[in-house]
C-alpha cells in the first residue's frame, strides 16, 4: 500500500485498483468493493497511512512517513490522555461511560487502563451537573460551556455524523430511544437544538424530511434547512414534510 501511495494520494477504490491489478492481491478485490475499512483502520493506527485531502468530495488516503510533522506514533500513556481530552473537548460535558464507549468499545482499551489516564488527568478535569449526572470537561473550555446558550437550530446531517455517534447512539441527550435503530442504521438525522427529531433523505431533486418528535414541527426552520442545503448543492430542491408521531 504505501508503495501504491508513494506518487500521492489515491481513493479508497483507486488503491483497491492499484494492489488488487497484483496477483498477490487479487483475492482483496471483494474486500475493496465493500469500503476496505477492515484493511484502511488498521493500517491508519499503525502509521501506514492517514487521510488525505479530499477529492471531488470523495476520501483520499496517503502515506504518512513524507508528512514532516508525523513523529510516529506515540508512547501508548502519553496517546492515551491525549485521546481522552481530545474527546472531551469534542464531545464534552462527557461522562467515563462515554469515554468507554469511546475508547474502550471502540478501539479496545481496556477499562483499567481507560481509567488510569482519567484519574492521570486530575486537575486538568473539571466535573460538571447535567441532569443529575457527573460528567466532565476540560478546565480551558469551562468559560466557553457557561457562556453558551440554548439553540432551536435545525440541521442536516448525514448518517453516521460525529455529532450522533461521538456520543454514541445510547446517549438519550443526543438520540432519543424511539429514534437510535434509526441512527444505527445510518439515517440521515435532523438535528433540532442538537437533539435527533427526524429524518431527511434525497432522491434527485426531492427532499423528504420525516419527523418523530412529540413536539410541534419547526416547518419554518426546516424549510430554512432544506433552502441552506440546496444552496450547498447548487441546485433547487422540491420539499416534502411528513411526520411519523408512532416513533416520538
């Protein structure tokens, strides 16, 4: 793989093209038309490769060992308090349970360990009340917690977006119960005040947003939603709303 990368980065399907044209490697062809991921991850955590700039809108990958800012991959005690206020700082006020669904479910740390960089943190940390629960954040993002206000924003997102599966799709602050086989299936979720209210999907020039909550309908905002949208995409969009009140 890096060899196929040594003259720049390529797309997931141009790199499956380059080693599977190989005899060596002809029998990954099936693993490349299903995304690779199973082969791209891996290889991303030793320090083969990284993303790279994308293309056209599409994911590029290249070698890491030419980035002069690469140092290689570090100490696994110094990498994992890093990981741990790197979440926090996307993700938080975040709880441990987060952190293990995060690191722990995720890339396989284990428990103890996950919690050794914790309590290493110590005062770095700063336990803040959300709904009866501890939860944490980093002390320099403190300041930017207590000034934020509340946001009645829509947004589309697409499935699987950060903002739903950072958290994780348990996390009923983010995705309600009703709505999370939904998320776990890669819904495009629309996002009312940060919390998942119902689904938009398109097909050509429609656009059908679905709505599961309880609470009325924001058809101004999402109408809003769908112009910002059509504007991204440079091309006009016929709306349609419906709502699904059996899923709130």
């Amino acid at each position: 793989m890096r060899a196929a990368l040594t003259d720049g980065p390529l797309t997931v399907a141009e790199l499956g093209h380059a080693l599977t044209g190989q005899r060596a490697y002809r029998h990954l062809r099936p693993v490349f038309d299903e995304g690779a991921g199973t082969l791209i991850k891996p290889l991303t955590w030793q320090g083969d490769m990284s993303l790279g700039p994308p293309r056209d809108g599409v994911a590029t990958v290249q070698r890491l060992d030419e980035n002069p800012r690469w140092r290689g991959i570090p100490d696994l005690d110094d990498a994992g308090p890093r990981a741990i206020t790197a979440y926090l700082r996307a993700y938080g006020p975040a709880t441990q349970d987060h952190l293990h669904h995060w690191l722990g479910n995720g890339l396989s740390a284990g428990r103890g360990r996950i919690g050794s960089w914790f309590a290493g943190l110590g005062d770095r940390l700063v336990a803040v009340g959300v709904d009866g629960t501890t939860a944490y954040v980093v002390r320099e993002d403190v300041d930017a917690l207590e000034a934020a206000r509340p946001s009645e924003t829509v947004r589309f997102l697409p499935g699987h977006d950060q903002w739903v599966i950072g958290p994780g799709t348990k996390d009923v602050h983010v995705t309600p119960e009703s709505r999370r086989d939904l998320m776990t299936r890669k819904a495009n979720p629309v996002i009312v005040g940060g919390v998942v209210c119902g689904t938009w999907a398109r097909k050509g020039d429609e656009l059908t947003v679905t709505w599961l909550d309880e609470r009325t309908r924001p058809d101004e905002a999402i109408e809003r939603e769908s112009d910002r949208l059509a504007d991204l995409l440079g091309r006009e969009l016929r709306l349609i709303m419906t709502s699904e009140p059996s899923r709130a």
